[in-house]
C-alpha cells in the first residue's frame, strides 16, 4: 500500500511540473506551428521571467517575505494582490521581450532556410542567459516562500501518506485558466483563426489579406506571455531560480511538444504533462540524476521513431 | 542554382590556366603564416609572449571546428552536440592509457598490452568517435535538418551525464586522471628532463605543440583531398539540392553517415590529444557550451571554407584563451590609473571573462542577420543550406501585387 501511495505522490508532483512544462512547451509548439523554426530561447525567457517576478515580489513586500517565510502561519491577503501584479508583470515582461527577439533575430531570416533562425535562435539563448547572470548572479536565487504548503489530504481529515499542498493546487489555479483562455483564443477569436491561417499556408493568408508579420509577433507574444506566467509559478512552486533553469526547462518543454506533436496545441499539452510526470517518476524510482537522461533519451527516441508526435498527423490543423 | 564547370580546381584542370595574382598572393600569404606557427615555439620564447599553452589547446580547438566543417560545411547538416563525439574520443584515449580505468586491471599481461600504448590509443580513439558518429547517424540522419539538429543536441546532453553518472568506470566529476603521454624517442612529452641521444633537454609543452601541429596539417591535408574527392562533391551536391542529388544516384544517407562518421573521428584525435595534455578530462569540459562555441568558429569565419574555418576558430580563440583576460586586466590598470576611487571601482568591475556567452550568443546573431556566409564566404557556395540570403525584402502589398489580387490589405506595421 505504501508503494502504491509513493506513486501517487510522484504522480502529483508530475502533474504540477507537467503543467509548468505545458505552458513553456505551448510557447515552442505555436512557434513552430507558425513560422516552423525552433525558439531556442524560449526556455530563456521563461528564465528572465522568474527573474523577473522576483524582482516584482520582493520590490512591492520585501517585508512580508520574512512573514510569509514560515509555512504553518497563514497567508496574509494582500499577498494574493502582490501575485497577481507579478504575474501580470511577467507575462507583460516576458511578452515584450519574445516580440523584441522575434523582430530583432528571426525575421529578417524566415524566408531563408531552416537552419539559419535556428542558430540565430542559439545566439539570442546564449545572450539571455548571459543577461540573467548579469541580473541575478551564477548562483541559483531563493524564490520568496508566498505560497504556503498546506497539506490538502490532511485538513480534509484523511490519513495518508500522499500530500497534495495548496502549492500543487496553485500551479492548477494559474496554469488551466490560461492554456483554456489561449485555446479559445486561437478557435474563437478573429486573430486566432489569422494565427491558423497562417500556420497552414502563409502566402495564402497573405493573399487573403491577413498580415503576416503582425499574426507572427502575435505568437510570439503569447507564447512569452505564458512563458512569463510559468516562470512565476515555477519559481513559486520549487522556490528556486537560476540562469540555468531556462536551458534544462526548456529541453524538457521542448521534448513535451515534440512528443504530443509538434504545432499542436493539445499535443503540447498531452506532451507536457506526460514528460512531467516521466520526470517525477525518473526522479522517485531511478534518481535524479538520471531524469535528464530519460529525458533527453525520450526525445531522441521520439524523434527518431516517429518524429510527428502522438498527435503529430493532423498537420492541417496545427496551431 | 548556378552551373561551376570547375568542381575540382587544380588538379585536374587540362587547361594550363595563367597565374591569378590574386591566387599567387594567397600562397604567399599561407606561406607566411605556415612559417610563423611553425617557428612559433621559439618567437614565444625569444620575445616572452607566454601564450605557448593558450596555443595548443587553441589548435586542437581549430582542428575541431575543422572536423564540425565537414558535417555543418560540406554536408550542411547542423550538429549540436559534437562535443560529445570529442568527449568519446577523450575517453577511449582515456581508458586505455589511464591507470585509474577499469581496463588497467585487465589489459596489461594479456595480449593485448600494446593498447596502453599512446599512439594506439590515439587510433582507437578515431576509430571509437568515427564508430560513434556512425551509430548516432544511422537512424537519425533521414530526419529533417532541425530534428536532426536536435537529436544530435540531446547526444551532446546525454554523453556528459552518462559519464557523470556512471562513476565505477568513468570516475564520475571528478574525472580520469592520469593519462597516457605521447612519447618519442623514449622520450615522454611533458616531462622534464627529457634524454634523447645523451642530452638532456628541458621541453616543457614544445612536443605537444608540434604534435598539434602536426595533426592539425594532416588535419586540413585530409580535409581538402575530401572536399575535392567523389564524396566531397557528393556532400556539396546533397547541401545544395538533396532531391536532385538522389535523383543523380546519391544515396543520400550513405554521404551523410560518411560526414558523420569522419567529421566526428576528427574529433577523437583531437580528444586524445586533448587528454595527454591536460593529464585530466572531466564530464564538464564536453559540455552544450563547448559545441556551440565549436559552432560559432565554424559559422563566424565562413561554413564551408577551411581557411575561413581557421580564422574563425582564431579569432573566437585568442578573444577566449588571451585577449578576454588580457583586456580585462588593461581596462582594470586603466581604471586604476585615473586614481579616482568610483571611476576605479567602476572599471575593475568590467569583466569581459563573465561576458563569454554574451559574446559568443552576439556573434551567433550578428552573423547570421548580417553576413550569414561568413567573413571568408566559401566561392562555390552560394545557394547552401546555412548561407540562404534573406529574400523576405518584398513587401506585403507589393507582393498581393504582384500576385494580381485586389484583396485590400492590412498596412504593415
């Protein structure tokens, strides 16, 4: 029973990552849907995100951290006030900044060949990161303990061993609004049906009038804009941040969207939570130190037996 | 798609062609620097440089990018992770010479004891990393060029961490240590004194020098008689066109497990080598950084081109190895002679050696937005998979103009 309860366990803590990973992951597959080149340095601005959240919290309450710090004392309520400006802040942040990147670095080089924005994307990864050590330092930085860990199984007066914290339950609150309000976005909206317009055919859209260059940045901007949202909640979540974050993150992403299927939308999402939850189960019965190498080892094996992804096969519908 | 009646110049041209001036120069020119680093050793020790020992891990770094040419210049396949190939081949190398490797319990007294030997040690290591190349390929090389790019990414990660984690062979972080030398004339590199012939000399790193010197001239001498051979073409063909290519009898995958296999053996000697002068190699030497600096050298000085290869490889080289350092050291002696307290705090905490990535990541940019062929542009590469001219310099509307449509159009921007 216990063995059973520890997989449970995992199998929370995989679903939350999972959901962290979708939205980064959502970040590479409407790129790729659209413009069908690999943002190397999404996984960075979902880092200057964190970084930049952090700033955020600690300039409106640096206080109230130190209240906050102790997990059993209930939260006060105007931290809920200080999240939500954060969080705005970081998804506008990190919004402008993948609009900047895209117009700066990629569009003189979309009509060019595959490999050219890709390197280009390389360059940009490297200089971000460069940014975040100028920022925040070499060594990884304590996110502000905001979110207290309480444990939901408990108060709800069952006993066991598997602990679902308000912490996972708040990666849940932030994460699923936003990945429902972008699908509606993309199916309902007028500039959604340009985006998938232009994912299938872009001289086509052109000629029917839609401007490319505008429906591009538009991609851009939401993907950084969840990039902002998950680099908040990640750092709340794990309570931790670092220059490096944004490379590992972004692997796993990456291999969340190209295992759900690469320009898909649901797939990033299948992919996201599958890998997160590989993730915590590497993480829970081999060791940590292992996790990258299943990882990484999964991505390649996807690639190489059916690069298209779960869902990879209905290319007409893709962002 | 332009028509080069001159696939291989020189040597197989029927037609005596006159001396081009500009080619005369461009002899001279190799002469002169070929000259310079082979008389280098001594000029070092004549005018007190002291950048012998930036120099030769600075090569060995040059002759990487030389082997990383071959599949990103010649093939026009982007690896990411050719560090790892150069981790194998520091580890074959490794594990044969070390006495710290699990096969010094059971190699000496068995048959084959003449594998401890360095120069075996350095053939296996080509011939490992060239096997490993040739592994990775073989399923991943019918992929599109951007998975491929990172298949090879996800090799490039998994080989440091494998290493890292599987410490009763590899040693883990800490790494193997020591290694097998080179030896010449019973006399071993690196170690001094050195006795040949009854005299006893005091080297210092002078053999490893010429040891990657010379490698690194077998290196290129190789390289050009590839470029110009059946398969050198095959690979310009496949880059430029790879359906026309098929549809002229190139197997396509075959050319590219080929680029592959050699491009990644050029990196185990080097990876040897590499080991012996160290006398140490860690997990965290082969990292994603160190490809992707590989990668710049090749991109910066101009894919496709060896020399131009070289001046990338040179410059990205001596800014990393000399010229970071040493100019951080200037601006903090500049600072300090202003004798203003602020304006001194200010300039020494100018460090180029923290902006490396910064560095490198703008030269990526730059140069692919800018002069995406490279300083050097290879002549017979015009229209290549990395060099593609951005033609995104049409309008929106002229180009509904163009189509004859009347659809009325959003302004742009």
């Amino acid at each position: 029973m216990l063995t059973f309860e520890y997989f449970l366990q995992q199998l929370v803590t995989g679903l939350a990552n999972g959901m962290l990973i979708t939205l980064v992951a959502i970040g590479y597959t409407l790129v790729y849907g659209i413009v069908e080149m690999i943002n190397f340095a999404h996984g960075d601005v979902f880092m200057l995100g964190a970084f930049s959240s952090v700033t955020t919290l600690q300039a409106l309450g640096a206080q109230a951290v130190k209240r906050v710090a102790n997990k059993d004392q209930p939260p006060i309520p105007e931290t809920y006030l200080w999240l939500v400006v954060a969080l705005i802040t970081s998804m506008v942040f990190c919004a402008t900044l993948n609009v900047l990147i895209e117009r700066l670095a990629y569009r003189r080089l979309r009509r060019g060949s595959r490999m050219a924005p890709l390197i280009s994307a390389i360059g940009v990864s490297f200089i971000l990161q460069n940014v975040g050590i100028y920022w925040k330092g070499v060594s990884p930085i304590n996110f502000p303990r905001y979110i207290p860990q309480i444990d939901l199984v408990k108060a709800f007066g069952i006993d066991s061993f598997v602990r679902v914290t308000t912490k996972d339950v708040f990666v849940f609150v932030v994460t699923v609004p936003l990945v429902i309000a972008l699908t509606l976005f993309i199916q309902r909206t007028k500039l959604g049906k340009a985006m998938r317009a232009t994912a299938q055919d872009r001289d086509a859209a052109q000629l029917m009038g839609i401007d490319i260059n505008r429906t591009i940045a538009l991609t851009f901007l939401l993907g950084g804009a969840l990039a902002g949202a998950a680099g908040l909640v990640s750092g709340l979540y794990n309570n931790t941040a670092g220059f490096q974050m944004g490379f590992s993150y972004g692997l796993n992403s990456f291999t969340a969207a190209v295992l759900g299927g690469i320009g898909n939308l649901n797939g990033a999402m299948l992919g996201g939570v599958f890998i997160g939850i590989l993730g915590a189960m590497s993480d829970g019965y081999l060791d940590a130190r292992w996790t990258p190498v299943v990882i990484f080892g999964t991505l390649n094996l996807v690639l190489i037996i059916r690069p298209s992804g779960i869902l990879g096969q209905d290319l007409a519908e893709r962002a | 798609m332009q028509t080069d009646i001159r696939m291989t110049p020189g040597r197989r041209s029927y037609v005596e062609e006159p001396a081009d001036p500009q080619q005369t120069r461009n002899r001279i020119l190799q002469a002169t620097a070929f000259a310079f680093v082979v008389a280098y050793p001594f000029l070092d020790l004549l005018f007190g440089w002291q950048a012998l020992l930036a120099f030769i891990p600075m090569m060995l770094m040059i002759t990487l990018a030389l082997g990383l040419n071959i599949v990103v210049g010649y093939a026009g396949l982007l690896d990411l992770g050719y560090a790892a190939f150069y981790a194998i081949g520091a580890y074959a190398a490794a594990f044969f010479t070390s006495p710290n490797s699990p096969l010094a319990s059971v190699l000496p007294g068995s048959p084959f004891a003449w594998m401890q030997d360095f120069w075996v040690s350095m053939v296996m290591a080509v011939l490992v990393a060239g096997c490993a190349g040739a592994i990775l390929g073989a399923p991943t090389l019918r992929l599109r060029g951007d998975y491929l790019a990172l298949v090879t990414l996800g090799f490039g990660e998994i080989v440091p961490r494998l290493v890292k984690n599987l410490e009763p062979w590899t040693k883990g972080v800490k790494g193997m240590s020591p290694i097998g030398r080179p030896y010449l004339f019973g006399c071993q590199f690196g170690v001094d004194p050195c006795e040949i012939l009854g005299m006893k000399l005091k080297l210092g790193m002078i053999p490893y020098y010429y040891l990657t010197l010379i490698v690194g001239a077998i290196s290129i001498f190789a390289i050009i008689r590839l470029r110009n051979s059946r398969l050198g073409r095959a690979w310009a063909a496949i880059r430029d066109d790879e359906t026309a290519a098929q549809g002229m009898g190139i197997n396509p995958v075959t050319t590219k497990l080929w680029a592959f296999s050699l491009g990644a053996s050029f990196s185990g000697a080097t990876g040897a080598i590499f080991g012996a002068y160290l006398q140490t190699i860690s997990p965290d030497q082969f990292e994603y950084s160190t490809s992707v600096i590989v990668l710049c050298m090749v991109i910066l000085g101009g894919t496709g081109n060896i020399w131009g290869v070289m001046l990338g490889g040179l410059l990205i080289q001596s800014f990393d190895r000399i010229f970071a350092e040493r100019l951080t050291g200037w601006v903090h002696k500049a600072g300090a002679l202003t004798g203003d307290p602020t304006i001194t705090a200010a300039f020494n905490s100018f460090d180029l050696l923290k902006s490396r990535l910064l560095v490198f990541g703008l030269c990526l940019v730059l140069i692919m937005n800018l002069r995406p062929q490279g300083i050097l542009p290879n002549r017979k590469r015009r229209e290549t998979a990395l060099t593609d001219l951005p033609e995104d310099d049409v309008a929106p509307d002229e180009a509904v103009m163009i189509a004859g449509a009347t659809v009325p159009t959003e302004k742009p921007r």
